[in-house]
C-alpha cells in the first residue's frame, strides 16, 4: 500500500495506532487470552445430520471421563429464562434456539457442549458424544431452490418497471456470487463467569459490548448492568462480530452449569459455520439507456440464501436506488431458506453485493453505447439528491472521486475497445466501478478522566476492530482540547465505560466523534468552573472561551488567566477531573440523506494460456467527509480492497449439496487475498468536512473501501479479454470457459 504521491498527508498522518505497542508486543489482551481463576474448557459438539430431529444422544462415556465436569444437551441444561418457549426465543431475536431443540437445521448446529477442566479433555470428550436422529432431507443447493422463491418489491419503486426494455440500448444479465466467510484472524471466543447468581462477567470477541450486554440481560432476565463485557482487543470482524451468536450461549450456559468460569473458543472449521457469512446470491439486472447514455430504466431482482431458522435479508439491492438519477426503478429480492446457518452481515454487505452485479451492467452497457465506462457513470450520478427519498445531500463527491480516480491510474492511457493491449501472454486491461453507503450515525457516550499533571483518558464502551477508532479518538480530543497526543489515554470495548453503538456498518467514527467533541467541550467547562474559584473571569466562561494546553487552562488565548492544573487540583482538592457526555443525530437527519462514496479503479493481467490474473494496480478514492486521520483510514481502504481482489477472484466456500457439508472449511480450503496478491494500492480523499454528519465532519469509509471493487476488477478482466465475467469468484477456468 502507498498513499498517492501527489497527496500530502493530512493531520495526524506520521503517528501510529494508540494501541500498536501493545497488540505488536502482545500484551494487548484479546477474548480468549484472558485467564480467570479455577476456569474450564468448553467444547461444542456438532450434528453429524443437516436435517431432523434428535431422537437421543449419548453423554455416557464422554461423561465418565476423567476430567469431565458435566455435558449439556437440550434435555440436560440450566434454565435459561428467555429461551423458556418458542415466543420467547422468537422475541430475544437471538435466532438459533441453542441447547433449546431437537431440531437439527443444519449439519453442525451445536447439540451438545462438554466442560471439562482442560481443552484436551473436553475436545477427546466431545469426540465421544453421538446422537441418534430421525433424519429429514437436507437442501443446500441455492442454485436449484431460488428458482422457486418469488421475489417481493422493495424500496419505492418509480416510474415503469418495463422502461428499460424500450430503451435502444440495453442490458439484460444474471449474476452470481458464492457464499463467502469472514474469517478475521481472531477466533471467536467467549469467557464466561457468573460472578454471583445475577452478575455476569463476559469477556468476549465481538463488534459491539453494548449489543452483547443487552442480548443477554434479556435471554437471562437480569439487568444489563449486571452483565459486564470486555473487548478491549479485537483481532477483526468484518462483520462477524456484529450478532451474538450460539456459541456464547453454551459458554455462559456452561459457566451457569458448573458454576465454575468457562472458556470456550471457537476452532477455525467452527468460524465456517457458526459466526455468519456472505450468503450466496444470484441477481438479474436490467438496465436501459438512450443514445447518448442516460440511463431511462433498470430493474433489479435479487436472491439470496439464509437459514431455516432465521430470515435474515442482507439489502443487495438498496445501492441500485441510491447512486444514479434513473427515472423507471424497481427493485425486488427474496430470502431462500436453506440448510445451512445464518448468513450476515459481510463487509460492505448487501450493498457490496448489490454493487457487483450494477456496476457490471454500467460497464456492459458502456461498451454497447461506445461510450467511456467514466464519462457514463458521470452523466448520470445522482449528486444533489437522493434519488429515492428525494432528500438534498447533505455532501456527496463521487464525482470527484470518479474524477480523481481515473487520474491516478492514468485511465487516459486505456484504449477504448477491449483485447487490445498485450504483453506477451498477458492481455492487460483497465476497469472501475462505484460504491456507496449510507453513511449513518448512532448515539454514543464518552467519559474523560483527567489527573493533576494533565494527562487524560478518554474511554468509550465502543469497540475498535482494527479501523483505529482509538487512534481517531485520541486525535480529535488532541483537536479539540490542544493537549499533547502523547498525554492522552484511550479505553475502548468496556461495557462499564459510556455505552456506545457497534462498531460496524461504517458508523462507528461517525458516532463517537460527536460524543467526543461533546465530552472535550464538558471538561473545559468543568475545569473553567473550577478555575472560577481562583480568576473571576472563568466564571462566565464557555467551552469555546477555554484553551487547554498539556499544563494548564487558560482564558481566550494562551497564557491568558493562567491556573496550572496542579494549582487547580490543589485549591479545589481534586484527585481527578472526570466528566461524561453523550451525542447522537438529530434534526440534520430529517434534512438531509447522508452518503460516503468511492470510485474504484484497477489494472488487471490475465494470462491468456492459463486464465489467471494478476492485479497490477487498484486505486480507491473514497469519499469520507473530513479524514481525522489518514494513516488509519487509507489502511481501511486498502484492507477493504484486498477485500475486494478475495471477493472477485478468489472466495468461495463450496458446499457439498449431496452431504450438506462445508467442504474445505479451513484457511487450506478457503482462499484470499494474502500479501502475494495484493498489488500497489493508491488510496486518496477527497477529505471535504460533512459538518452535519457530525462535529468532526467525518462520515465513515469502511464499507465503501469495498463496494464495487469487485465490479472494478470483473471490468478490467473484460476490458483485458473481452470476456464477461458475471459469475463470483473469477477463477481461471471460467476465464478459459467463457
Ligand atoms: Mo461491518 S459488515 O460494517 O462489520
């Protein structure tokens, strides 16, 4: 990765992360690393069928085991309050009836956990459960079964849905995308200790502590306060950590069980089936333009799969309503239930998928007008409103994305028909695609502590999956306060600190800047109040009126009215300075329709004898609002476009349809990108402030550091070989097939 050269880094760039030091040197604690006193191990165990009923299984021997403490299965299990019948299972929303069912939905659903006092005792243990069932038959076969699944509108539909039909130059394409997996390095795991028979201690992996806290107040009928979680480290999440899910349940189950803590991890080939994935998709677009490239109509159907126990609806086709000015739009999609776990949310989500499939069409349909794929896209861009709320932007600069973009990569050198270029085996091509993301934002709280020499902690219940949230946080608080970067603490992930949103869906900087700037402007007020007891002109003072420096407050500019913090502590008899706010959207979200945007750009080889193909170059300019730090951000981009080059050319988990099995389930099987097929990625900003999105002006950049990156690269594989790649992954042999 490199930052475009011609672009000075902004503020803050050269620093690294708040918490380097210590995930480099490992003491940095992540879940499972944690070791509470007189702990155990809990192992699940999985069905061995996809479809059925338990009819009996056979703890015995695992059970007479030396080192075994106890198996819990649906007949033998401590009570779980919210979980005690069907509706109420339904209303936790917490999705797969764990331990509470004999019914099997999938082959690997959790039917039993083991406790014992080491792992290896309890994973031999777990090997020795079985169960009997009454087997039903199992479908995994997405391809076979969406066929027979209607889709159902959705959005607002405008104009005629057959308008794209009746336009002189048309598209008229599927599109399929394989189930994908998260796979951060991170296991997820879960400690679970019941400190007393209503206090929890959890520390777990996940993207949201305030999320878990709540969840589970409710499945065990105790206040939320009564249940602390701890994520102060989270090793990548993608998405997977945004649900709580079943195996956190066995393990507070377990911990309830035994009365002992109870640690429980999940192995790689359980992060396949248990943690959420992209669910497969199929899409079918149809998209219309007149003759100088307006598009007049599109209609966009999509499909994809989910559980049987849950109706999870990932939203591919809210991107096609929200990027360009088409009058005809309708969009339709429908959920086909399989038997396999539930899908989730996966980096960029539905948008990202959404995005695949219409930004190949675009580019289809560029190549049909004669027209640059560039100019195209720019002609019709939706910039002063959202096309279907019909709301004003409050910022939108994907124009100038698209713009930039195509500089950096030097699109002026791509010849405008394709299988032009050779070089040797290699046919070389150029491609891009758009993404956008509703750039939303939540309530969020902040506590600042200060102590005699003026060093502060900032703290935040928010998580940090790697994004460097942290690092943003000490940023903005150096901005906002002038005190030295270096004296500023952060604490994240603590579900005791000031509640805050998941980290996730591109909000989380968008929400806890504004608490933040909030909690900063409630420490210059408190420190002024105090300040008030020695200088008479402090006591009118506002936030804007109080400079901080790394020694001492004073009034309108430096030096004037000068307390040094030690003499502030010391007449007011303070130990520390501690002061909470919270802040969240308000009326501007009525207003205005909020949206982060990007333009991806890249230049594939494809080698025409074995149809592999290599990434020469990806560009992305997001569109994020005011960039607080570039260093953080731009290495967000550049992992969300590596993202990209797995989704594109590489990620796939096959399903055996006979068995109903996961087949290559482990990081041997299951490919991505890794460093070797990560080219030069430049990434830029347009780094303009959106000063409604929230104080710091910041909109959030996780999502569309994906979204269409795939299509850009699909493109280029076209442009490179004149070959129309609608299928997910693009792997050699459907370039040798096509
Ligand atoms: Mo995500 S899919 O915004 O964690």
């Amino acid at each position: 990765m490199r930052f475009f050269e011609n672009q000075p880094l902004v503020n803050n760039a050269p620093e690294g992360r708040v918490e380097g030091v210590a995930k480099v040197t490992g003491s940095g604690k992540y879940a499972a690393e944690y070791k509470v006193a007189n702990q155990c191990y809990a192992v699940l165990v999985g069905s061995t069928i996809a479809a059925g009923t338990i009819n009996r299984i056979h703890v015995e021997e695992a059970k007479e085991l030396a080192g075994v403490l106890d198996v819990i299965t649906h007949l033998h299990k401590p009570i779980v309050p919210g979980m005690a019948d069907a509706a109420k299972i339904k209303e936790s929303r917490f999705g797969l009836p764990i331990l509470h069912t004999d019914t099997v939905y999938f082959k690997g659903q959790p039917i039993a956990v083991v406790i014992a006092e080491t792992l290896e005792d309890a994973t031999y243990a777990a090997s020795l459960v079985w169960a009997e069932y009454t087997t039903r038959e199992a479908n995994v076969n997405f391809d076979q079964l969406h066929p027979g699944v209607a889709t159902k509108a959705d959005g607002k539909e405008r104009g005629s849905v057959s308008a794209w039909a009746d336009a002189p130059y048309k598209v008229d394409a599927s599109y399929n995308i394989q189930h994908e997996v998260h796979n951060p390095m991170e296991m997820h795991a879960t400690i679970a200790h019941w400190e007393s028979a209503d206090k929890l201690k959890l520390y777990d992996k996940n993207q949201g502590v305030n999320n878990v806290q709540r969840i589970f107040a409710k499945l065990w009928n105790i206040p939320p306060a009564n249940i602390e979680v701890i994520s102060e480290f989270v090793g990548g999440g993608f998405g997977s950590g945004l649900r709580v899910w079943p195996h956190a349940l066995a393990a507070i189950m377990a911990a309830r069980q035994v009365n002992r803590p109870v640690k429980l991890v999940l192995t790689r080939p359980q992060m396949f089936l248990l943690v959420g994935y992209r669910p497969q998709s199929w899409q079918q677009v149809q998209l219309g333009a007149d003759s100088n490239g307006r598009f007049t109509g599109i209609r966009h159907q999509a499909k994809h799969s989910t559980s049987l126990y849950e109706d999870f609806n990932d939203g591919i086709t809210r991107v096609t309503r929200m990027v360009y000015q088409i009058p005809n739009v309708k969009t339709e999609s429908a959920n086909v239930p399989l038997n396999l776990s539930t899908p989730t949310w996966m980096r960029g989500p539905g948008d990202c998928t959404g995005a695949f499939a219409v930004e190949s069409a675009i580019d289809e349909l560029s190549y049909q007008l004669k027209m640059d794929p560039v100019a195209l896209r720019l002609k019709n861009l939706a910039l002063t409103q959202h096309p279907e709320s019909g709301k004003p932007w409050s910022t939108n600069f994907l124009n100038e994305c698209i713009e930039k973009g195509a500089a950096m990569i030097h699109w002026q050198d791509r010849q405008p028909q394709p299988a032009q270029q050779k070089e040797g085996d290699w046919a070389i091509g150029y491609g891009m695609a758009t993404g956008m993301w509703n750039a939303g934002r939540g309530n969020a709280g902040a506590a600042i502590k200060m102590q005699p020499d003026g060093t502060i902690t900032v703290q935040t219940a928010m998580t940090d999956i790697g994004t460097g949230t942290g690092t943003a946080m000490q940023n903005i608080t150096h901005e906002q306060t002038g005190i030295t970067k270096s004296k500023i603490k952060i604490e994240l992930g603590h579900s005791t600190l000031p509640a805050a949103p998941s980290q996730g869906g591109s909000t989380g900087l968008s929400s806890i800047s504004g608490a933040v700037v909030a909690t900063c402007n409630a420490l210059k007020q408190k420190l002024a109040g105090y300040a008030a007891t020695q200088e008479e002109v402090y006591k009118s003072a506002a936030p804007a009126d109080i400079l901080l420096s790394d020694t001492g407050i004073s009034y309108q500019t430096h030096n004037h009215h000068f307390i040094s913090y030690n003499s502030l502590f010391e007449k007011n008899h303070l130990t520390e300075v501690e002061v909470e706010a919270s802040a969240g959207p308000g009326a501007e979200r009525q207003q205005y329709a909020f949206c982060s945007s990007a333009a991806h750009f890249c230049r594939v080889k494809v080698n025409i004898k074995t149809g592999k193909v290599k990434i020469d170059k990806m560009v992305a300019v997001v569109d994020g609002g005011r960039i607080v730090n570039e260093k953080a951000a731009a290495n967000q981009v550049s992992g969300a476009a590596v993202g990209g080059i797995g989704m594109a050319l590489m990620e796939e988990q096959a399903v055996d349809h006979r068995y109903a099995s996961l087949v290559g389930n482990d990081l041997a099987g299951y490919h991505f990108a890794v460093n070797a097929d990560a080219p030069i990625i430049e990434v830029a900003f347009i780094n303009k402030p959106d000063t409604n999105s929230n104080p710091s002006g910041a909109k959030g950049l996780g999502e569309v550091g994906i979204i269409g990156s795939a299509a850009a690269i699909a493109n280029a594989i076209y442009h490179a070989t004149g070959k129309r790649l609608r299928n997910l992954p693009v792997t050699p042999d459907k370039i040798l097939l096509a």
